[in-house]
C-alpha cells in the first residue's frame, strides 16, 4: 500500500445510547459523538489522559470521561480506510454536516466543521469564549498565563507578526467612534498638581500636562491613587472643592 492512502475516517459511538441511527447513507448502531480522521493509531489518542488533561474540546472530553467513569468502553468505528488525505478530509466534512454537531442541533461534540484549515462557526466561538469567560471567574480553570509573562522571544514574535497589519477604513470608523464614546468630557477630570520645589496648580485633563512637562502620565495615575508616593518628585491628586 502506498504511503500516501494510510489515512481513515472514524466515530467514536455512546454504549450507553444504542439504536438505530441513521444519516443519509450513514447508519449506526450506538448514537456517534464524535466524527474524525487520522492514520496510525490517532483514533485511540483521544482516550490518552495527557490528551484529556489539555481540555481542547470540553464537551468531547467530559463524555469520554463519563463513559469510562462506568467502566464502559467507547465503540470505535472505522467508517472508511486507506484513504489519501484529502479524500478522508472530504468525507469527514460530509459526515459531520450530515450527522450535524451540537451547534446544529446534531449529536456531534466536533468543535471545527472538519477538514484542513476549518474554522469554528461564529456561534460555536461565542459559546467557547462565554465557557471559558464562566470557567475563569469561578477558578475552575486557571487562565494559562496567569501569574506569568512573555519572554522577549515571544515578545518579538508577536511583535513581528503585526508588523505591515492594516486597518480597514470599517475598523478605523469603529475604532473612531469607540474611542469618541470613552473620550466623554464628563471623564475628564480636574487634578491638583504639586511640583517638585512645592508649587501646586491645578489642570484640566492630566494627559496634555503630563507630556508637556515629559512625565509618565500612568505613574502620575499610580501617585494619585496611592500606589506611588511620587513621579519624578510630582506629586498629583484628584481636584475637589474640598481638597483645595
């Protein structure tokens, strides 16, 4: 057999929901869960516990999890072999839109619609982003870089790859507006500004006073709020009529 027809499409069906399941031209036994494609031994990959403990697609997992949990074992069906790639990436997208994912209203855990360079639908990625949102604020998973930082290298590179990025005129209008919402004259406030040789005087709007006068405008924040006791011997503070 040629090296390149060594791919297969697979399922992976629930014991635990036997039947009559049937998709068009394809039928099962057991309700499928998951759809995928792969060669040497990728269908077994999933059961792997390193491979569960990255948590790539939760709703995939925990079903694994709770099936295995009552000593049962996933049913794994080699739908069609020896296959070049590209044709199991054909027949996988065709089972999965066939059978129909969760999102749908299907029974697939499938995260991508199948195929090379697939990319999850925009509600799929709205679901992903409001459980990972959920997970984060109740400390059910810790955020990956927490309490971490990017080295230089990483820093470069992501530096790098923004580098001859460009805006649409869209964005540009939106980023516009946006930024007018924020910009709110009732946002803009009054502060008492004490000069190192003691000299106080107060300012409209911090941002233009502090590069006049070349200082760092989120250290003078820090100083008012109290995180600092100064910046460049300046010391600043919010301007009532009380603390006048």
């Amino acid at each position: 057999m040629e090296k390149e027809n060594r791919f297969y499409v697979y399922a992976l069906l629930d014991p635990r929901k036997p039947g009559n399941y049937k998709y068009g031209e394809y039928e099962f036994n057991y309700e499928p869960f998951y759809i995928g494609k792969g060669s040497g031994d990728r269908v077994h990959s999933h059961f792997e516990p390193s491979v569960l403990a990255k948590k790539n697609n939760s709703y995939k997992d925990n079903k694994i999890r709770s099936i295995q949990k009552i000593n049962k074992n996933i049913i794994i069906c080699i739908f069609v072999n020896h296959l070049i790639e590209n044709k199991s990436f054909e027949i996988e997208i065709e089972m999965i839109k066939k059978i129909g994912r969760r999102c749908d209203g299907g029974p697939l855990t499938n995260i991508y619609e199948g195929g090379y360079g697939s990319s999850k639908s925009p509600e799929t990625r709205r679901k992903i982003s409001e459980t990972k949102k959920r997970q984060y604020a109740s400390g059910e998973v810790v955020h990956p870089m927490l309490g971490k930082k990017h080295n230089k290298k990483s820093k470069r590179k992501m530096s790098k790859s923004h580098l001859g990025a460009k805006w649409t005129k869209e964005q540009k209008e939106n980023l516009k507006k946006k930024r007018c919402q924020k910009k709110n004259i009732s946002q803009t406030k009054y502060w008492k500004v004490i000069s190192p040789d003691g000299k106080k005087q107060i300012v409209y709007g911090l941002g233009e006073f502090c590069r006049n006068n070349n200082l760092n405008q989120p250290h003078m924040f820090e100083v008012a709020k109290g995180y600092r006791k100064h910046h460049k011997r300046w010391r600043c503070e919010y301007y009532t009529e009380s603390n006048d």
